[in-house]
C-alpha cells in the first residue's frame, strides 16, 4: 500500500506536464502533493510531507492568483 500511494503521486504529477493551461497544471500539482503528502505521513517522513505542504501552498496560491488575474483581464 505505502508504494502504491508514492506511485500514484508520481503517476499525477507527470500528467501535470502535459497540462497546457497554467490553471490546470497547478491543480493537478497540488493533487499530486496531496498524495505526496499521504506518503510522507504514512513513512514517517517530515522532509517528505513539509516539502510538499510547501508545493501544494504554492500550487493553491498560484491558481487563485492566476485566476484573479484572468478575471481581472477579463472585465478590461
């Protein structure tokens, strides 16, 4: 079970590279660090699961930031 989680979270986020849209990309991001995560805390690893608290923060940030700029975009 430990390896399939890791496996998973690899699995997503090598499809976040054929994301064409920066929005979506950054979705499926914080997805896979969610999976991350899990695998962190299911090895007891705390590099593993602040490494990816940090990616999947980033990721959320960045697709609400992205999103206010397009709506922003849009009104003009």
């Amino acid at each position: 079970m430990l390896d399939g989680v890791g496996w998973i979270a690899t699995v997503v986020f090598t499809i976040s590279y054929f994301s064409k849209d920066p929005a979506k990309l950054r979705w499926i991001q914080s997805v896979a660090a969610l999976f991350w995560i899990t695998y962190g805390v299911l090895i007891h690893s705390r590099p593993v699961i602040v490494a990816n608290v940090i990616v999947a923060g980033a990721a959320v940030y960045s697709s609400f930031r992205l999103l206010k700029e397009r709506r922003t975009a849009a009104r003009q």
